[in-house]
C-alpha cells in the first residue's frame, strides 16, 4: 500500500525546511515488532527550530505522529496518512551530566541515560538501564522499572506544539500516572532534565547490574516484541491474569504469547500487524471471561488496520 506524495507541496510550503522529508517510508523497521505499513511522509528535524517551523508551516487537516524508537508501539498494515516525526540521536540525542543533574536530548536512548547518570555518579536513574526506549517515550510513557518511574526523577521537560509554539513542562505540568502522561498528546518533547543524588559509583554499577539481570531471566528481550503489553489493573498483575486464563503461548498467525512472561506479546517471524492486534484482543476477550476484569492496552496501537 502506499500513500498520495505530498513531499513536494510540503517542501514548497516549507522553503526554510533543514529537516529530512521522505514519502511512504516503511516503518516496520522503525519498531521492535518490525510490522505495519509506511508512514506518508517520515520527517526528521534538523533540530528543535526546524521541528517547530515545520509544525507552524505544516497545513491544520495532516495529523502528526511522533515515533521514538517503536518499543512500545504496534504500527497497523495500513500504515500511518500525515506526518510521522522522528527525531534523530544526532540533533536529540545528547545526555549531559552537571552536578546532580543530567539533561537529555528525547532521542537518547534511556538506556545511555542511565550509562551518564552512573559514570557521572548520580545515583536514581538505574531503572532506565532496563528500558529500550527513548526519553521521548519515557516522557510519554511514565515509562519506570524495577521500583523508579519517570516521574521520580523528571525536573522539567521541553516540547513543541502542533501549531510550533515551544513550552516548557514542570514535573507536575506532565500530570504523570501510570504509564502515562496528562500532556496534550499532540506535544512532542524535545528535551528532559532529571535530577538523581550523587551517590557511590559502585553502588550505582550494581543496581545497573541487578536491573540488566532481571531483564534477562524474567523478559524475551531478544523477541521482536513490544514490552508490556497490558497495564496492571489496580491489585493485580496483568501477567498472572492473563495466565489464569489459559493464555501462555497462545498464537493468531505468527503472533504469539510469550511462553516467558505472558504479558508479552511476540512477532515469532512473519507476523502481522493484525495477527499481533488480533491477539491481544483475543486475550482480553478471555480474560474478562475467566476473571471479570478488563484488561487495558498499554502498548500504542497507531494507523490503518
Ligand atoms: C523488551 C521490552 C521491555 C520493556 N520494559 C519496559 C519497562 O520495564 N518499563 C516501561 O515503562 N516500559 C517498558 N517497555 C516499553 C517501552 O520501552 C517504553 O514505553 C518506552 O518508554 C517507549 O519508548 P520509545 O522511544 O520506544 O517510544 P515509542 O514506542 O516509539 O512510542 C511510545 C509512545 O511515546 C510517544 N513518544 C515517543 N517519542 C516522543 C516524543 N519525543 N515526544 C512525545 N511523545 C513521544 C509516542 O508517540 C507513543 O505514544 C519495554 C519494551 C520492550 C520491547
């Protein structure tokens, strides 16, 4: 499938663009399912100014999405009509420590946030050792492991607006709840600023240790999977829910439960998109069955199915 190319007509509406523009560009690659259909038009900024000039040039009819790195996101078959933006490691992607604070491009992965944080010796931020998104989806996402969220540590946060206007975000402006964020969801952060304790350098490299390990024994990180699938309902986990109902394992074409932690959900090769969806409705529609609960999607489900 692919989509009308409106690169020219943006490009001539946008002559001071610095960006990069790209029609009908795949985005499977872009997400750790590695399943969906192409974004209309994928643009990458040259920088926050190029991203808020695009955003105030860009006609008010074509949605906007923004994309980290597509570890909490399944993108549909059908792709996504509009605009997807990414921002690249090169203009986004900078973590900086200064005393006990580290500021962060939205494109760093939490991963190498965590890295700075340590050799820096600021202690509070070895939950994001554990996390394979950007600090952009962390921002979104509350995203938080091993007994420490976003909102724990996040000072402020930047960001621009779909009509390019740049704001900045307190910690309380986020309105931060679980796995998840009460900030307009057409703003898309641009930088983050967190505050740790200066802490032992040591102490700091085993919590990072201990974090790594149980990722390792407890996760199919190696899956091409999208984390979490469901959020916990309050009192239970959603794991165990969905085990109870008969769930570990179970597959829809070449999507499947993981056999490890059954709140994952795997591309076991040639999935699609659907057969990912498909699943995952098919789990909630037995676990409402078995236990009475509703399960929620904490995965991001965009585009056209
Ligand atoms: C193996 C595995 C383990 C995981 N473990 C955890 C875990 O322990 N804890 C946890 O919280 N999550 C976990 N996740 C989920 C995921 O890593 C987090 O939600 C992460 O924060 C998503 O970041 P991302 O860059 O991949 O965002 P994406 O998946 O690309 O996008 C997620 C959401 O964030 C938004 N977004 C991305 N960038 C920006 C931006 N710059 N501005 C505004 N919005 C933005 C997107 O629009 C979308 O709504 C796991 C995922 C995997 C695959």
């Amino acid at each position: 499938m692919s989509f009308p190319d409106i690169t020219p007509s943006l490009k001539a509406a946008m002559p001071e663009l610095r960006g990069r523009l790209l029609a009908n560009q795949s985005l499977a690659e872009l997400t750790w399912f590695r399943v969906g259909g192409p974004a209309q038009v994928l643009f990458t900024p040259a920088d926050e100014d190029d991203l808020a000039y695009f955003l105030a040039h860009l006609a008010g009819d074509i949605p906007v999405y923004v994309v980290g790195v597509g570890s909490n996101l399944i993108v549909r078959d059908g792709g996504i009509a509009g605009a997807v933006i990414r921002l690249g490691p090169r203009a986004f992607g900078d973590a900086i420590a200064s005393g006990d604070v580290l500021t962060a491009g939205t494109a760093a992965l939490d991963k190498r946030v965590a890295e700075v944080a340590a050799s820096a010796n600021i202690g509070g931020l070895e939950f994001y050792f554990g996390i394979p998104g950007t600090i952009g989806g962390a921002l979104r996402m509350n995203a938080g492991a091993n007994g420490g969220e976003t909102k724990d540590v996040l000072i402020e946060a930047r960001g621009v607006g779909r009509d390019g206007a740049k704001y900045v975000f307190s910690n309380a402006d986020m309105k931060f709840v679980y796995r998840n964020s009460g900030v307009d969801p057409s703003i898309i952060f641009t930088s983050a600023r967190f505050r740790g304790a200066i802490r032992d350098a040591d102490a700091i490299r085993a919590r990072m240790a201990e974090v790594q390990n149980h990722r390792e024994t407890a996760q199919p990180i190696r899956e091409k999977t999208g984390g979490s699938t469901f959020k916990n309902p309050p009192g239970h986990s959603a794991w165990k829910l969905v085990d109870a109902a008969g769930c570990r394992g179970l597959r829809v074409g070449g999507a499947q439960v993981s056999e490890m932690h059954c709140n994952f959900l795997i591309n076991t090769g040639d999935a699609t998109a659907h057969d990912i969806e498909t699943l995952g409705e098919t789990v909630r529609e037995r676990v409402k069955a078995n236990s009475g609960i509703e399960l929620h999607w904490e995965i991001k489900r965009i585009g056209i199915p």
